[in-house]
C-alpha cells in the first residue's frame, strides 16, 4: 500500500499526471492548433511534410511529452518565394486561432510576413529560412530553429582563406536571402583579409540568356574562384550555364551555399548529366552528430518515403531532420507553457480593428495574449533530438553550428572534413575535437584532398589576368650603365635584368593577378633621370605605376 502511494507521489511530482486520474486540469486543453506554412509542392516541401506530420503523430502519441493535450496540424501552401501572396495565405493560417507556425520556406516570405507575426504574436519557427539578418532582435517572433547561414559563409571564408585564396566573386539571386547573405559572405571574408572582387546578382526568374550573360562577366574577370548562394530550384541552372560556357573546366573553383548539398542529399543519387556539370564543386552541409535517435530517425525515413518514389527519390537532408526536431521543441515548449499554469487566449486586436477594415476580413485576426509566454518557453528549451542537442545560446542562435564539408567526384560526393564554430576547419568531427582538447589538433586541421573542377588534384591558384582590368603600367629606365640590372632585349620589346627577375618572381607570389605592363623610358643614349619619372608619374601620367630607377632601384605604387 505505502509502495503504491509512493508511486502515486511520484507521478504526481513528474507534473504530467493529473490527466493519469482522470482528472483533467483545466489549463491544460484537448487541442493546441498549429500551422505549417511551406511550398509543400517542390521536392523540399515534400520532405519537410512527411517530417512534421510524422513529428506530430509521434508527440501525440507520446504522453510524456504533452500529457493528454494533442497538436492539431493544418497545412497552407506557401506560394514559393512570391512575397504578396505569403501575406494572403500567413493571414489565413493566423484565422485559425494556431499558437506557432511552422514556417515559412523561404526568407522573402519571412521578411514579409513576420511583421504580421509580431503583431499577432504568434511564434514562427522556421528551420528553412536561413537569411542572417532575421535577427530575433528585430523581429522577436521569428525564431530560427536552424543555423544561421551567418555561420556556413565563416565556414566557406575560412576555406577560401585555407587555401590561400584573397578574392572571390560571387554570383547569387538578387533577393533579400540572396543579397544579405553575400553580405555576410563578404564580413566573414573580410575579418580574415579576404574580400569579394565581383558581385554577380541573377534575377529570381533569370532565364538561361540571362545567366549566361552574367556569367560571361563573371568568366572575363579575374578570380576564378566563385561563391553561388542560391535556392534549390534555380541553383542548378546556374551550373548547367556554367558548363555549357566551359567554366566548369581546369583553373575555376566552385563553392556552392548548402542548397547543393541539400539537392545531393534529397534527390541523389542524380543523373550522369546532371552530375557531369557539378563535377570538382565543394558545397557545406549542415552537420548533425550521430546518435542512437538519429540512427533510428534514418531508419524510420526509410519507411516514410517508401511510398512517395512515384515523384523521384526523398532523401534525407537537414532540413528533415531540423523539422522533425522543430515540432519536438515547440512540444517541450508547450508543455513548460502549460506547467506554469498559462492558458491560451485570443482577442480581437484593437489596432486592427480601428483600421475598419470590414470587408477584408480583419477581426478574423486575433492577438495570441500568451504568446509572448510561448516565445521565451520556446527559447529555454533544452532537448537531445534527432540533430543532437538542441538548446538556445543567450544571443538566440542555436548551439553548435556545425558543417561537413562536401566534394563532388565522380557519381556522388566525398567529405573533406568539417567546419564548426568553435574550431574552424577539421579533418574529424568537432565533437572529437572537444572531447579531447590539444590532442593532435594542429593535425586534425588538414582538410582531405580534393578533386577540383577539370578532374584536376592541384590546388588552382585561384586567377588569371583579367581580360577586363587597368594593367599595372611599370617605367623600366633604358640605362646606359648598370645592364645586369635592367636592360631591353635587343630587337624586342621584352626586358631583362637582375630587377626583372626580382619583380617576376614576387608577382608569381601573390596569390592574385596583377597584370602589367612593361613601358621603356629613355633613349638608351643617356642614363635617364629619375627625378624625371618621379615627376611623369606624380603628376597624373599613370594611375598605378612601379618604376625601376637602375641601381637605386625605386619601387613606387601610387594609387
Ligand atoms: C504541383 O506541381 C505539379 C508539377 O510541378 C503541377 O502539375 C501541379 O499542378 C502542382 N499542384 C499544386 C496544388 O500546385
Ligand atoms: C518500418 O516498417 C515496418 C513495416 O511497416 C515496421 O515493421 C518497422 O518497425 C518500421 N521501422 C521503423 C524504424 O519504423
Ligand atoms: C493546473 O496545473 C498548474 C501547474 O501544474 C497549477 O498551477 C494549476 O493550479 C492547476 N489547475 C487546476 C485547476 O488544477
Ligand atoms: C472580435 O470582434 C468581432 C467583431 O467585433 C466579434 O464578432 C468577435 O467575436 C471578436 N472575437 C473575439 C475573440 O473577441
Ligand atoms: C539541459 O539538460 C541537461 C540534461 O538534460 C542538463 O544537464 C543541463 O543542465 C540543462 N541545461 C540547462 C541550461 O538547463
Ligand atoms: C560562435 O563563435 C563565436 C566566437 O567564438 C561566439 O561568440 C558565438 O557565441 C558562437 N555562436 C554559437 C551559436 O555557438
């Protein structure tokens, strides 16, 4: 009798057992409605359906996690990246009195609709738009249930800075995911002395002449190293372009934004032809550690796609694993929600009724009162999952950013090692790196070789002289005296010389293209003046010059 009372107390303090009596508590209620607002009709929006409808079915199923309290799923279609009707259809999904929604798809949508969201308040949770300037801080209702896309451009400018690399160009959709995450492409690059040479914006409904004339440009300047941040339906356009323009050959280097990885990941094994055109890319992936849950999630998405090959293969990527994790989280944030004793109400929003919007439907639109509640629920979560840990830093990013690192070879892809916020680049996973610190780190900072565009194993050296650029105009005196130093080749209009060799050398160095001109200055009957050139040059004769003064040997950049 005391063991079974004991065992009633103990239920009891786990929180969740009242409903166990039969008496239900009055805060807690029978439905939590929740909404997903995706392009469930592309390839993305089909995996990331399968992973919330299973998501849902498993926490419902699972009465240590809501008690009695189910999550009632609706879906809407988002109507892939169109910013106007995102609005028609987030004011639909928020008719429906749901606490959180699970979306958007994409980060123009959200740019879009979170402002409806904040005055709303109702939580976004979206593990799909990864734009770095959604910051909670500006908009506190848009929480990411992902990485930032901050944090795979450190990842792809500490790469570029790997190999020694100074300027990339990159090509990107002109949309604010696109633009803004160049933009961080291009502070990452910067804190390690890096830049973006070239900016090659590509409309959201570029046609295939269009890329083409882009990436002529792109082929005419002087990096050959070349960033491209796009979405999974136009990202493969581009390298189709690319190879047909012969740009997908020795010397050019490629590094594709995750939606390469992703495409492996949901729709691989590709096509020959489709493989041939991304052979030698390297291309991030988020990286989730191993773990018995993920291990049994694979397993599990093996038997949720095995009806749906009808349309091509579903794969599992990130964003399955993060969506699957995403309805957990809120779950667990529900749950805490209920445990404080909060309840969940709506009102008619006074702002929006002032409005007297009568035949817009407004007073549809109710304030989510606790909603607020919810928010600071969601960001104290503190759960293993299916992507490992998955907690909130105090700046409102999720902990342990973490990517593989991918190269196309071949019919599929090899990894080269991983990047991680808190190490950098490594050949072994970031978790092997902190479980035991100093141990054979420097090592471990190799990355595996790599099979570059062109089947090449060299590392390219990342320029050429550009076809469209200002030369770097060098004064070469005709001295009389001093021969060894610098002198004309007879009957050509080539140089030689101890300071030709010097310069030569010191300009193979540089790990970009500094083209150049050799311009002879004198005579060849007197040794020329050097206060002369100095004077040509200071007052306007060339822009960028280098002047060889004989033996002296002046070296003069003017800018
Ligand atoms: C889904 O996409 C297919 C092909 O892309 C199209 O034929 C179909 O009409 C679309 N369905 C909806 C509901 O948009
Ligand atoms: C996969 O499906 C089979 C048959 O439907 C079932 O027996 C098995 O337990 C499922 N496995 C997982 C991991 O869900
Ligand atoms: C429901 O539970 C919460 C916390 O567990 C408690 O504060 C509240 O008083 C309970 N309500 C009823 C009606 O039992
Ligand atoms: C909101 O206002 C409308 C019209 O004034 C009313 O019909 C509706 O019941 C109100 N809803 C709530 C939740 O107060
Ligand atoms: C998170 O949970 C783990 C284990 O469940 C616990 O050890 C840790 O202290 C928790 N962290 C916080 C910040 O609550
Ligand atoms: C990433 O690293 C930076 C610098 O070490 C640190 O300030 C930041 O908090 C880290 N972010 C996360 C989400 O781990």
């Amino acid at each position: 009798m005391v063991k079974v009372w004991l065992l009633a107390l103990m239920i009891l303090y786990n929180g969740f057992s009242l409903t166990v009596f039969g008496i239900h508590n009055s805060t807690r209620p029978e439905f939590v409605n929740i909404g997903a607002l995706f392009s469930f009709n592309t390839s993305v929006g089909k995996i990331i359906k399968i992973a919330i409808e299973a998501a849902v079915e498993d926490v419902n199923s699972d009465p240590n996690i809501l008690g009695e309290t189910k999550l009632k799923l609706s879906l809407q279609e988002d109507s892939k990246y169109r910013g106007f009707l995102s609005i028609a259809e987030v004011l639909q999904v928020m008719a429906r009195h749901n606490v959180a929604i699970i979306g958007p798809h994409s980060s123009v949508t959200a740019h879009v609709i979170t402002h409806i969201a904040n005055e709303l308040q109702v939580p976004l949770l979206s593990f799909s738009a990864l734009d770095p300037t959604l910051s909670s801080l500006q908009f506190p209702f848009f929480i990411r249930t992902c990485h930032s896309d901050l944090f795979q451009m450190a990842a792809i400018a500490d790469l570029v800075d790997y190999y020694g690399w100074k300027e990339v160009i990159a090509v990107y959709i002109d949309d604010d995911n696109g633009r803004n995450g160049i933009v961080a492409l291009g502070d990452k690059l910067a804190e390690r002395r890096c830049r973006i040479s070239y900016k090659a914006p590509v409309s959201p409904e570029a046609t295939p002449e269009e890329i083409t004339n882009v990436l002529v440009q792109v082929a005419l300047a002087e990096s050959r190293i070349i960033v491209v941040h796009a979405n999974t339906l136009w990202g493969p356009k581009v390298f189709s372009v690319a190879r047909n323009l012969g740009m997908m050959g020795t010397g050019y280097v490629w590094i594709a934004t995750a939606f390469l990885s992703a495409i492996l990941d949901i729709s691989g094994p590709l096509s020959s032809d489709k493989m041939d055109e991304i052979q030698g890319v390297l291309t991030p992936r988020m990286y989730t550690p191993d773990s018995e849950l993920k291990r049994r999630f694979v397993l599990k998405w093996k038997n949720l796609t095995r009806g749906n090959t009808a349309d091509g293969p579903l794969g599992l990527s990130f964003l399955s694993l993060y969506a699957y994790d995403t309805i957990y989280a809120l779950a667990h944030a529900l749950d805490a929600f209920f445990k404080q004793g909060n309840k969940i109400t709506f009102t008619n929003d006074s702002k929006l009724l002032s409005l007297h919007g009568d035949t817009l439907n407004l007073e549809a639109l109710n304030v989510f009162n606790e909603g607020n509640t919810l928010r600071k629920n969601i960001y104290g979560v503190n759960m293993t999952g299916v992507t490992g840990l998955f907690k909130y830093a105090p700046d409102g990013n999720l902990v342990n950013p973490a990517y593989e690192i991918i190269n196309v070879i071949g019919s599929g892809s090899r990894r080269i090692g991983y990047w991680s916020n808190q190490s950098g680049l490594s050949a072994v996973p970031p978790e092997t790196i902190h479980s035991k610190p100093g141990n054979g780190f420097r090592e471990s900072k190799k990355l595996l070789p790599v099979i570059w565009p062109g089947d090449i194993d060299q590392k390219p050296r990342g320029w050429v002289f550009p076809n469209n650029g200002r030369l770097l105009r060098i004064g070469v005196p005709i001295s009389v005296s001093y021969r060894q130093f610098v002198s004309q080749v007879p009957g050509t209009d080539t140089f030689q010389g101890f300071c030709i060799d010097v310069f030569l050398s010191a300009v193979n160095l540089l790990p970009y293209a500094v083209p150049y001109k050799f311009i002879p200055y004198g005579d060849g009957k007197n040794n020329p003046s050097c206060t002369e050139l100095v004077r040509l040059i200071t007052t306007g004769v060339s822009i960028m010059s280098i002047v060889f003064c004989g033996v002296w040997m002046f070296l003069m950049v003017i800018l």
